[in-house]
C-alpha cells in the first residue's frame, strides 16, 4: 500500500508587510520616460535618480528608498508599517551637497559637517598608484531619499501617507484614461508588471492565480450603472481577514487607469502586452475593495505592502497554507512545490516570499522582503530547481548580479513550460538555495 506523506502547514503570520516596489516604474514615473530594462546603464540611471549606490538599493538594512513606508524590525528581522510621524519630507536645502572645494587635508572634512570622520562607515578602500581612495558614508552631509526621507511627489506617488484624504485620488503628474483591452492575447502568460508602488505581495498573488488556473481571471464585463455604453469590470474579492481586508464584495471598476502625463506610461501595475488591461483593472479593483471607496479613482499606494499568500486566497476564494523555510529542509520544500504541480507548472496557485534583510541579497539578483510567484520546478544534472518569477518582470542584465544556484535563462529542454511565458523576470533556483533565500512560501488551495 503506498502512503502518502501529509505536510502540515506553519500558523499564519501575523501582518505581513512584504513588498519592494519596482526601481524601473519609480525611475520611470520620476523622470517621465522610459527605462531601458535589458541595458546594464539602466542600473547606473537606477542609482542615480534613487541616490543610492545600486547594490544597496535591495536590502532593508540600507534603509532604501525602494521600501518607502516600512521600517526595518533587526531583531525579529522583519518588515514593519512606518507612522505618518516617522517619515521626512525632504526639502531643496536637505538635499543641498555641501561645498567640497576647499577640503585638502582629512581633518577639514570637519569644517563642512563631518564631525566624527573616525567613526564614519568605510564602503569601500583601496590603493592605486601609491594613493589611498576611500568611499564613505558621510550620512552628516546630506539627506538622499530614503525609506523614511522622501520628497513630497514621491511621497504622494509611493506611499500612504495622504495630505488630504478628500475627493478623488490622482497621482502626481498622471492622469487617469482608458488605454486598452481587457485581454488581448490570454494565452500569453507574462503579463501582470509591477508599477511604482510597493505591492510585489499582491501582483505575484494575481500572477500566480492566473498561471494555474488561466480562466480564474474572468472578464466580468458589464454596463455600468449610470450608462448602457460605458463599461465596468466586475471582480469578486472574498475575506480572508486582517489587514489589507474588506468583507467579501463584486467589486466593479471601470477602465481607467492612471498614466504618466510625460511618459503616456502605465504608472503601477501594468501588462508587458502594451494595451492589455486586466493586471492594472485588478489592481485597481483590489485597491478599491481594501480602500472600501465608491470611487473609481482608489489610492494605489494603500496597497503599498502585504501578504502574498492570504491575497492569493482573496482571489479564489480558497484556503492559504503558509510554510516557512527555516523548520524544512531543502529536499521538504521542493517536495510541496512538486505536491502543487502537474507537469512541471502550479496547478495550485503558490508564492513565496524572501527575508527582511540578510548580507546574502547584496548582488544576488534576490530581492530582500519581496514576493515572487512560484511557477513550477525542474530537475537536471543531478540538481533540483524551483521556477520563480519576480514581479518586476525583470531579469537582471548579465554582469550586474551572480549567483552560482540561480539560472536566469534557460529553454523548455530545461523547463518544458518555458515556452509559454517571456522570461523577463523568470529565474530557476536551487531547492538549497531557495531555503536560504526564501523566509517562507504558500498555496491557496
């Protein structure tokens, strides 16, 4: 008699606040153009605009921008809201760069605001030519944006935090217009891009239902209720409590979805099918249903941080079951991916969600307190693999980031469902390096 082997899930977190939001949609809605997301300059335009050195920019601990609205909790290692008393505006005169002309000897560095230089953090130092070149983190000179400090536009485009909660919601320099079609083409599979907001909880959640189960994401399409010829999109949202929650609701929305005056780009959540709508109209929808508003111009930004697995069960209104990494080997969580797949790809929606902080994300192409959505596995030489897609929709562009248990190309002689999907944002990592990178993954089922 063949048994099989029941693997009991972990208690729900409580409040999760995963989410990362996307560099390329925020450096693209603050210039007003777009990024090139297969250059390797288009990481020196991320950290420039974003004032932090690139391989800082996806690590709480650095306390980037990237995670605008969360705070850093070191000793639980985990993501917590910040408070409307936390965050910092950052004006004109805080961003000033004081003047460095005159400094010639390392002791005049305490004339211009570097006070204690002994005890300042050395990135980085090295010797050429008989010359000692050091980078340091002079934090006294100058305020850069920060997941604490922003100016105010990103401030309105980014996060919560509203001056005023009255009337109609718009983002800065956007307006909202009709851009295209619910679906145009439904068996393509890489659709739902993630915007300038910091829901990778929540678009990896949309993603995941749709990769298992394609027809979940239904075109509910019907006339509004104050004209035949305008058109809304109607959602069931279902309760699963907590936070980011409403009581189980048809949510309808109509087709408007805020874009960038400058760029005519889809400033949060979009499809990389230029004209599709129905990753932007969920989005939109969930933000909606969360906001409990009647206007079809919900605030985005309160979708800013979550729980990707409980979203996942707000969809298809079935049970989360959460595992975490720590209490499981490696071979265990290859196991309950493998338990969720049928021919190699989810049949059961799954996502998964990395650590808070840890010295390992730093040039990993692994973004530290984000979700992915778990396609599948594979298995070859001898190797067990987990298929994950990031949310961003980006692969990071060869050279910038290494890792030797990550594979970000690969064909369908590797992964027989690789040939449904662009691989932009898709990578297979190994089951052992999963577990180190990973805090934990989830079905809804």
């Amino acid at each position: 008699m063949i048994t099989t082997k029941v693997v009991s899930s972990d208690p729900a977190p409580k409040d999760m606040r995963i989410g990362a939001i996307s560099p390329y949609a925020l450096v693209e809605a603050i210039l007003g153009k777009k990024v090139d997301r297969n250059s390797p300059e288009s990481a020196r335009v991320i950290s420039d605009t974003l004032q932090t050195d690139y391989d800082e920019l996806f690590d709480m601990k650095y306390d980037s921008v990237l995670y605008a609205g969360l705070k850093l909790n070191p000793k639980e290692n985990i993501a917590e809201p910040a408070s409307a008393g936390d965050m910092h505006t950052l004006t004109e005169e805080d961003l000033a760069t004081p003047d460095l002309s005159k400094v010639e000897k390392v002791s005049d560095l305490h004339g211009i605001g570097l006070k204690d230089v002994g005890a300042t953090r050395v990135k980085q130092a090295w010797m050429q030519n008989g010359k000692l070149n050091m980078v340091l983190h002079p934090h006294a000179l100058g305020r850069t944006l920060s997941n604490l400090a922003v100016t105010r536009s990103i401030s309105e485009l980014v996060t919560r935090f509203r001056r005023s909660e009255k009337g109609e919601w718009t983002p800065p320099n956007c307006t909202w217009r009709n851009m295209g079609d619910f679906f145009k083409d439904i068996t393509e599979y890489n659709d739902p891009v993630q915007g300038a907001v910091g829901n990778s909880w929540l678009i990896a959640a949309i993603f995941a239902v749709h990769w298992a189960d394609p027809y979940a994401i239904v075109h509910g399409n019907r006339a509004s209720d104050t004209s035949d010829t305008k058109r809304v999109l109607a959602i069931e949202l279902h309760s699963k409590g907590g936070s980011n929650d409403a009581p189980t609701e048809t949510v309808k929305v109509n087709y408007d979805i805020a874009v960038n005056n400058s760029s005519n780009l889809v400033v949060y959540c979009r499809s990389s099918d230029t004209g599709e709508m129905w990753p932007s109209l969920y989005e939109k929808a969930f933000a909606k249903w969360i906001t409990r508003t009647s206007s079809d111009h919900p605030d985005i930004t309160q979708t800013g941080s979550g729980d990707p697995v409980k979203a996942m069960a707000q969809i298809n209104d079935k049970t989360p079951h959460y595992y975490f990494t720590s209490s499981r080997s490696a071979n265990d969580l290859q196991g309950l991916v493998r338990a969720n797949c049928m021919n190699f790809r989810t049949i059961n929606p799954m996502t998964a969600w990395t650590q808070a902080s840890d010295g390992m994300y730093k040039g990993s192409n692994i973004v530290a307190n984000h979700a992915y959505t778990v396609l599948g596995w594979a298995s070859q030489g001898g190797k067990q693999y987990i298929i994950l897609r990031n949310p961003w929709g980006v692969t990071e562009p060869a050279g910038l980031t290494t890792y030797p248990g990550l594979l970000d190309f690969f064909d369908m002689t590797f992964w027989r469902p690789a040939d449904m999907l662009d691989t932009g944002g898709v990578f297979a990592l190994e089951a052992s390096a999963f577990k180190n990178y990973f805090a934990g993954l989830g079905v809804a089922k």
